[in-house]
C-alpha cells in the first residue's frame, strides 16, 4: 500500500513537471487521483498508512462507523440525553453533530466546545485556518459518540425516563432517612460511624498489616521472593493431600450408594418437600391440568435437561406431548417461581448433619461460565476468553456446595458488579459474609462497597503483581517491602465523600437502587465523577490490605483456591445434566434465564438426594464397625454423578409408594422447618401471601 500511494505522489509530481499551466495539472491530478470522483478510499488508505507510523489508531476508524451512523443518529434523536453534572460540552457537542447530521461536507464553521474530549481528537478535529472551516465532521461525530458511549456508562450522562441509564441518585434514600439508620448499619457491618473515624480505622489498618509483613518477611522466604523490579514472586501452591483413610472411606462410601434415575430422584425429592406447589396459573388459582404435579417434574426435566418439548415428550412414557411441556413452562412456571423452589430445596439443604462438615454456609464462592446461546439476541455476545458467542451464567456457590444464586449476564460485563446482588438475593436463613471469587470477580470499587456492606471479598486475582500497592502515608517506608508500593492512599478524598459513598451503601442495603446498575456506573472510569474517585481510592485501601495479607499468608491462598475450585466443579456438576445440547435455545429474556433455574433446580435436588444418600450409607458402614470419622467425611462433595442414569425411556411414577428415608424423623423434620423459613421469606417479600 505505501508502495502504491508513494508511486501515485511521483505521478502527481510527474505532472506538475510536464505541466507548467496550474489549471491543466490541476485537472490532470484529480483524473489521476479519483477517477471515478470518489476519494474516500485514497484517504482510508493514507490513513492506514499515517497510523502505522504512529500510535493514533482513531483515523481508521470512519469505515467501521458508517454502517452504524444512521441507527445512532436515530438513537440520539430519539433519547432525551441529559448530563449528570454541570459540565454542558458533550450535549452541546451532540446538538452539533445532529443538526449536521445531513451535510456532505468534511469541514464545518461551527463552534463546539471540546473540553469532554483527549487531546489526540481534538488534533483529528479542529484545524487552524484562517477563513475556512475549522471543525472535521466525520471526526466530530465519531468522538461524540464514543465519549457519549463511555460517559453512558460511567453515569455522567443519564436518559429521561431510562431504568439502566437514568441518574442513580434519584434512586438513593434521603441523607435524612440514612441518619435514622446509620448507628444500626454501621454497627451491623462493624465499620466507623464517621467519616473521620472510618479513615482512621482503615488507615492504621492499612499500616499494621504492612508492617507486620515487613517485619515477617524473613521467615517467608521459602514462599516470598520480590524481584529487581519490585514485583513480588511467590512459590507455586501444592494441593492438599487427601489422606488414605478418606480415600479407603470413599471407596466403601461408592458400594454403598444406589444407583437412581434422574427421574425418580426428582419424585422422592417432591415426596419429601413437594416443591412443585410453588408451580401454578400466574392467576394464583389451582391449577386445573390433570396430573398437575407430575406435569411440573416433566416440565423440569425437560427444561432443566436442555432437552426442550419436542426431544423430551418423545421419550416419556405415556402420553405427553411437547404442547403439555411447552404450555406448563410458559403459563405456570416463573423465573420467581423457580427461584423459590430451588431455595426451599437450599434451606432444606443447609438443616441437614452432613453438609455442616463442609462449611457452614457463611461463605460462597463467586464464578460465571459460558453457555452457547443463539448470535441474534440481546444477551449473547463474543466471548474474548472463550472465543466463542454466547451468555455467561453467573452462580454464587456456598462453602458446603449448594448453588444459593444464578443469572445469565452479558460476555462484556465485569462479573465483579453482580457479587453484592448475589448475596443479597439469596434470601436464605444463612447469611454469607465472605465471598471468593476471581479475577472477573473483584474490582477496586467492588472492595469499596463490599467494605462498606461488611462483606470480605477474598479474589483469586490472576494477574494480582500488575495491580499497585497503596502506602497508608507517603512518608512510610519498609525494609524488605517498600519496592511493592506505587503511591499512597488520598484519605482526604475518601473522608470529603465518605457521606456519598455511605448514603450509596444504605440504599443497596434497603434494597432501594440494584448494585448491578450501581456498580457498572461507578465501575467506569470518569475523571469528571469525584464519587467515582472517592470509591476507587477507598477499594484501592481495602484491596491493598487484601493483597499483602495475600502474598503473606500460604494458608489464605490455599483457602481461597480451594473455595473458587468448588464453584468450577459445581458449574461442571450442573452441565453434566444439561445433556440435551449445548445451545440454551431460546431468545426470549426470560425463557432463558428459566433455562438456568431449571438446570440448578435439578441439581439441587440431585445434591439433596445424593447427601441422603451418603448419609444412609456412612450410617450403616458406621454400624457396621467401619471408622468413620469427620476429618476424612470433610473431603467428600454431594457432586456424584457416577450413580445417576440420565438415558432411556423417562418413565415418571408418583404412585409408588415413597421411599422408607423419606419418613425417618430426621429428614421429616428438616423439610418441616425448611418450609416453614420459605414461608416466611415469602411472606416477608409479599405480604399478600397468607
């Protein structure tokens, strides 16, 4: 290509040499230039060539933009785009762009105010001619759209009448209103109930866990090192060893289990708790399908499998047909429908002996995998780590395996913006107050507000040496560690906003604005938002604690790995009953995050079996004379698939009698209580329910 245009230029100087009149030249260059009269591909490719000599990728950009010109012009058209702060230039700049929208011409007599924009546009748009037009049109309107792109997204330019894009502050409860709740909160939380005391808490926090690493880094050398450069290396964790005892028990466990159905597991779960009652007409009448109950396990089964109407009712015995599947999914079953029958399943779940020797359900493990979606539809999108298009299922995962939340969200969105609204839609009598995540999980204005909300955010970040430690104060220096610092805190900033930053907390905690929106508004990077700062400046603090704790403590990272691997091997649990494809087929919004609550209400019900199970079995090797201790029981899951039948002929009977387990006092009185919780959570979120 340079060789080209470097070829036209000597044929352009060609002609100015065998041409002395300028008109003739003239009309000779331009035959030569554009002979068809378009120039537009010679100037994309002067482009290219100006961009390889530079850093400025923004030239090659208007061929990409011009598909899309129309649709946007629309859109701006169509919005009431308002600003978020006092700064006008980027409205005002937009009205330019629109009453300009159908002009041809490349320069424009037009002033516009350009302080939104970096200086390497304003190169691209504005030039400096005496008596000419000065403002590049195409340039101009692909900068106001991409910083109104950008500025949607950080919440300094709202919609009139949007729900994800309106002014998040208009949601916020009144500071007056916080007042009354701030002692309780805080106390509840266990932060400072004022600004100054909160900075001072966190700052001599700050301190402390810098210095007591300093101090003890001499005996950490077998598993800290920090290079030339100050980047710190840490020695490769080993797994834990599981012991003999617990393998020898494992292995007399596996004799002893049955092999199921995935059918008939479903019936004795419904025998035991009858969680289909939370089916039924949206009417809230009772439903009037015969066989009501074993139309709902169908149903679940067939979605949750990912088998879908058509492949399931050929399969079933008996007279089932994909119309009966299809109108039970879509006329009696809900998305909050599926949530409260997987959650009673769940509050059943954390009553029974077994799952209390693998934690106690105050942690959960946050993680997101991808489902292939169809391309066309609102939700799919390029996967850049999977390389591929779909949705990515977001799950919380509790310390003793039960799955407590689950959406589908978008490729492009920061996984970390969900973690507050997975704790806070759980709605169990178990209260998480740690969560484990990785690196889509964490972000410095997720520990900002995980602090705030006293919950202890422990992220498994994968490239944790590139982000930057905070000095508690700049005059603070350390003997073996002061080369990991890049800066100091701005405590001064965070105190000035502590009020903004609190008012925002109460109001996630009073359920008044959702910290998905919040979070992805304070997420974006603006310099113009001085909340934004203030919150990333008090998660810079949190996290900096969070990571020296990190590279000093060989037990906080083995712990850490150990919880995030749980919710990896639960996301693998869950497909391996989504065998009816690998494509969620659907476009609907909402079919298919039913998809999703389908799949993790199966597998719900299949831990609760596969727990009984176990249970029974330990007890009787227990009676047997077989040693059977905690320690070794620790190391098991509920995630066994090997005694699970999926294939064959689906043959549904609720007319058998139910097993004899499902009487036994034990298991009778922990669903009895189980529902009863679920009641009250019901009952609590609607009042109406009696």
């Amino acid at each position: 290509m340079a060789e080209q245009l470097v070829a036209r230029l000597d044929d352009v100087l060609a002609i100015l040499v065998d041409e002395p009149d300028d008109l003739p030249a003239g009309r000779r260059i331009r035959a030569l230039l554009t002979p068809d009269g378009d120039s537009a591909k010679l100037r994309e490719d002067c482009a290219v060539i100006q961009q390889a000599g530079g850093s400025n990728h923004l030239p090659l950009l208007w061929r990409f933009f011009t598909s899309h010109r129309q649709v946007l012009m629309r859109l701006a058209r169509t919005l009431d785009f308002v600003s978020a702060t006092q700064n006008q230039s980027l409205i005002q700049a937009l009205r330019v762009v629109l009453a300009n929208e159908s002009r041809r011409v490349e320069w424009l007599s037009a002033e516009v105010n350009l302080q939104f924009c970096s200086e390497r546009w304003r190169k691209l748009i504005v030039r400096s001619s005496e008596g000419e037009p000065t403002i590049n049109r195409r340039y101009l309107e692909m900068c106001v759209f991409s910083h109104l792109a950008s500025e949607l997204k950080s919440g300094d330019i709202c919609v009139v009448g949007s729900e994800a894009f309106a002014d998040f502050r208009e949601h916020l409860l009144p500071w007056s209103q916080c007042e009354t709740r701030l002692a309780e909160f805080c106390a509840k939380v266990d932060i400072p109930a004022t600004a100054a005391g909160c900075v001072a808490e966190l700052k001599q926090r700050l301190a402390e866990t810098a210095s007591q690493l300093d101090a003890a880094f001499p005996d950490l050398k077998s598993d800290l090192a920090i290079g030339a450069e100050g980047a710190p290396v840490l020695r490769r964790l080993q797994a834990q060893e599981v012991p003999a005892s617990a393998i020898a028990l494992q292995s007399a466990l596996n004799r002893e289990l049955p092999t199921r159905n995935l059918l008939d597991i479903l019936a004795n779960i419904e025998h035991w708790t009858h969680f289909t009652r939370h089916f039924g007409p949206i009417s809230g009448n009772e439903p009037k399908i015969k066989q009501a109950t074993e139309r709902y396990l169908q149903t679940v089964f067939a979605m949750g499998c990912n088998l879908g109407p058509n492949q399931a009712a050929r399969h079933f015995v008996g007279e089932v047909s994909p119309h009966m599947i299809s109108r039970v999914n879509r006329r009696h079953v809900t998305v909050e429908k599926l949530e409260a029958a997987t959650r009673e399943l769940a509050e059943l779940y954390l009553r029974l002996d077994l799952p209390r020797l693998w934690g106690d359900g105050k942690s959960v493990a946050a993680d997101g995998t991808q489902y292939d979606f169809y391309d066309q539809n609102l939700l799919a999108g390029y996967h850049f780590r999977y390389r591929k298009m779909g949705a990515v299922a977001y799950r919380h995962v509790a310390n003793n395996y039960i799955a407590t939340f689950r959406h589908f969200i978008p490729p492009g969105i920061w996984e970390a913006v969900y973690v507050i609204e997975g704790l806070m839609q759980a709605k169990l009598s178990v209260e998480p107050d740690t969560v484990y995540s990785d690196t889509q999980g964490q972000s410095a204005t997720v520990f900002a507000f995980t602090y705030l909300l006293g919950i202890n955010l422990l992220p498994r970040i994968r490239n944790w040496k590139d982000l930057d430690f905070f000095r508690a104060d700049k005059q603070t220096h350390y003997k073996h560690i002061d080369s990991l610092f890049h800066g100091a805190i701005d405590w001064t900033l965070i105190e000035t906003h502590w009020k903004d930053l609190l008012q925002i907390a109460i109001s996630i905690q009073a359920g008044r604005i959702a910290s998905p929106m919040l979070l992805r508004r304070l997420g974006a990077s603006s310099q113009r938002n001085r909340l934004f700062l203030a919150a990333q400046e008090l998660g810079r603090a949190h996290r900096t604690v969070f990571l020296l704790n990190w590279i000093g403590s060989l037990p906080l990272r083995q712990e850490v790995t150990a919880e995030t691997n749980k919710i990896e091997s639960y996301n693998g649990f869950a497909k391996f009953f989504s065998f009816g494809g690998d494509v969620i087929a659907e476009n609907d919004p909402d079919e298919q995050q039913k998809r999703l609550r389908y799949n993790d209400l199966i597998a719900s019900a299949v831990i609760l079996q596969n727990t009984v199970d176990m249970m029974r079995a330990l007890q009787k090797l227990a009676d047997e004379g077989l040693a059977v201790s905690g320690h070794d029981v620790a190391f098991f899951s509920p995630y066994l698939t090997g005694g699970v039948k999926r294939f064959g002929d689906y043959r549904l009977d609720l007319k058998r009698p139910p097993e004899p387990w499902i009487r036994d006092r034990l298991f009778k009185d922990a669903a009895k209580a189980a529902r009863a919780t679920t009641l009250a959570t019901e009952q609590a979120n609607d009042p109406a329910i009696e």
